[in-house]
C-alpha cells in the first residue's frame, strides 16, 4: 500500500507532519480528518515499497489546500464584479450537480454555459482550465480575490481535504442564502426612510430657491421696509444662503463626505465611527443584532466545515462588517491560541450580549459549538425580523411628522408677514 507524507493543522492551529499506509490521497484526508487534523498539504512518498506500483501509473497531484497554484495565473484584468446574488446561486447548483454525483469539471463546464454574466463565465471557465492542470478548485479560486472571499476559499478547502466538498458547498450556499436574506431585510429597514428623507430635501430645497425668493419680493414691496417677524427673516436668510451658494454648499457636503471615508479607513476611525453605528437611536440595536447573528452563523459555518478554531476567527473577524466587534474577536483569537476557550475572552469583551456568551459557553462543554453558533444565528436573525417590523411601523409616523414640521415652519414663517400686511391696509 503506498505511504503518504502530510503536513496538518490541529483544532488549535498547530502544525502536525507524519505520513500514513493509505490507498489514495482522498482516504489520507479522510483519516486525518478522522483524528481531528485539518490536511494542509499530502504527498506520496518516493521509494517506498509502492514504487513500482506508482511508477506505472501517473502521479497523484498533491492536495496543498493553503499554497498557493504557481503553476496557473488566472487574474483577469478587466473582471466585472460578481453580485453576492450571482455567487449564491453558483454555489447551491453546484453543490446540487456534485450531490447528483455529477464530475466537478463537468458541473463547471455545465454552469459556464449557462452563466449570463460574461465576467464570471470567464472565472468559471478558467477554474476549470486550472483543474485540468492538476491544481484544486480552492487554489483556483485563490487567484480571484475579487469573486472568492477567504471565507469560500477556506471552506472549499476543508471541504477537499475531508472529502466532503459537496456537502460543504450546500452548506456554503445556505450561509451566502442567509446572509442575503439578512442584508435584504437591513435594506428594507433603511429603504424607506431614506426615501422620505430624500423627498424632504428636494421639497425644502424647492420652496427655498423657488417659492420664498418670490414672497420676498412681495413683502418687500407691500411692507415698505417694516421689519420682518425673526421666523421669517431665518428662512429667507437661509433661502438666500441656498439660492446664492449652493455650489458652496455642495462642495462643503462633497468635502466632508470625502473626509468622513478616509477617516474611517484608519484603524481609529473605524472603530469610532462603528461603535458610533451600533449606539445610533433607533437603527444601532438592529445592526448590533445582524451583526451577532452574522458571527454566529460564519463561525458555526466553517467549523461544522472543519476549517479550524484560530483560522475561522480570523475570517469570521474579517467578514463581520464592523471594526468594534473586529477587535473583539481579535481579541477572542489571541486567548485561544494560549489554549484559553472562546467563552471567557468573548464574554470579557463586553461586546456580545450576555445570552450569546453562555450559549456558547454550553456549546463548548458539550461538544456542540458549531450547532450552538447556528443556534445563535437563528435567534438573532429572528430578533432582527421582529426589529425591522417594529422600526417600520415606528419611523413612518416620525417622518411624516418630521415632514410636516419642515414645511409647516415655512409656511408659518411665510403666514405672518401676511397677517402684519393684512393689518397694514385695514
């Protein structure tokens, strides 16, 4: 039986290296997965008594699922970007085609042809060329950052080394399908108030540059001089102000636009600006909740997939989509790898409610963290359903009441020169 070399990741992220009697490259990863290692690169040995045996066959490429395919260059100058819509549904007929038993090659080459994106048609395209060369799919999507986050490269990985690749690309497209769902019912949260809140602007800045300029005239002539009341001198001073220096206004609006993103890309402005983002009235508990629930459900999600404890903190830090809870699982990560459990660190954090914490805390001691996590994610993409249906309801009546302030105080300080005039000729 040919003796196999392999280099591992165990649960803690240490590296392992020893060599096993196994038929093929596909059973090492089973056995190693079996003992709770994560296989990172397996190699047959040479000259070992199957020498003669392989020799007479072709050589199996190695299974290297962190190095980078040297071999290939797929980057492609001018890729459009693939919508997370795009990918989502890539990934489920995938894993569909591969559970009906069909080859990989042959699914990828069954998707390019019907994909109507012409850039990821290309993508698709090209991990089949690389497959061909001998490489693996989770190298070749290594080479398209832009199309593949860490997240899917480490899955597919972990998939491909427990020889599970299907089953974890099901489970990739059910977490890309909820985070969808997530993101939709965010938007449909932000949606409609910033719609009420556009209308607003363009009514006001009607009725400042078009309609008060003209009752200005007007009180002009029939006041003779007589002074305003204070509301109306303010909003004819603002209408003047926005008639006359719009573009003013405008580039001062650009300008701290431009300086509010380059201070969030600084490592204190992120932080600031997102733990300003989770306190906000209103909307800060609903992102504070999507965000749990999206750590919840990444990090349950690759280690049901076998990616280990230490890498999945890392990409679940990096794809949470907020530099507060980011620091907090850096944090989280640095006392696991002292051999500490996620539990303690997490809940020393204060970032994470009390719930989570012990949810987690139960998962550990059970043996059940993966299960715990999804569990989490559940609770709190449910509690963000029941957010967004008490928002709505909640913020229409606040912004028509905000509407009808905003034009009601115009039309008030429009009102009374009228009364005074009226009085004037009477």
């Amino acid at each position: 039986m040919p003796r196999f070399s392999y280099t591992a990741l165990d649960a803690r992220g240490a590296e392992k290296t020893g060599s096993l009697d196994a038929p093929d490259v596909k059973q090492v990863a089973a056995i190693l997965k079996g003992q709770g290692l994560f296989p990172t690169d397996v190699f047959p040995q040479t000259g070992g008594p199957s020498q003669s045996k392989a020799s007479a066959q072709p050589r199996q490429a190695p299974v290297s699922v962190l190095r980078p395919l040297s071999s290939v260059q797929l980057r492609l100058p001018f890729l459009r970007l693939v919508g997370a819509k795009d990918l989502a549904v890539f990934t489920r007929q995938l894993a569909t085609l591969l559970r009906a038993g069909m080859p990989l090659l042959r699914g990828l080459g069954v998707l390019a042809r019907q994909e109507r994106n012409s850039g990821f048609r290309r993508v698709i395209e090209a991990l089949a060329e690389a497959i061909k060369s001998g490489g693996t799919l989770s190298e070749a999507m290594a080479q398209h950052p832009r199309v593949f986050d860490r997240l899917y490269i480490n899955m597919v990985k972990a998939g491909e080394a427990g020889g599970v690749l299907d089953v974890v690309l099901d489970r990739l497209a059910r977490f890309q399908e909820k985070s969808l769902q997530l993101k939709g019912k965010i938007t449909s949260a932000m949606v409609y108030p910033l719609i009420v809140m556009a209308v607003a602007v363009l009514i006001l800045a009607g009725l400042l540059v078009f309609v008060v300029p003209k009752f200005k005239q007007i009180f002009a002539d029939l006041l003779k001089g007589a002074p305003l009341p204070p509301l109306t001198q303010a909003v004819l001073t603002v209408s003047d102000a926005v008639k006359n220096h719009y573009l003013v206004a405008l580039g001062v609006g650009v300008a701290l636009w431009l300086g509010v993103q380059a201070f969030r890309r600084t490592p204190a402005g992120a932080r600031l600006l997102d733990t300003w983002v989770v306190r906000l009235p209103l909307f800060g508990p609903l992102f504070l909740k999507a965000i749990i629930a999206r750590f919840g459900r990444t990090l349950g999600t690759l280690l049901s997939s076998g990616v280990p404890i230490l890498p999945a903190l890392l990409i679940t830090r990096d794809t949470c989509g907020n530099s507060r809870v980011g620091g907090a699982i850096t944090e989280v990560h640095d006392r696991v790898k002292e051999g500490a459990p996620v539990a303690p660190p997490l809940e020393a954090t204060n970032v994470f409610p009390p719930m989570v914490t012990s949810m987690i805390d139960v998962g550990e001691h059970t043996g059940q963290l993966p299960e715990m996590l999804g569990k989490v994610a559940d609770i709190y993409e449910e509690e963000v359903d029941n957010a967004v249906a008490g928002l709505s309801s909640l913020i229409e009546p606040i912004l028509i009441l905000f509407l009808a302030l905003v034009v009601g105080t115009i039309v008030i300080a429009l009102f009374l020169p009228i009364v005074r005039i009226v009085q004037l000729l009477t």
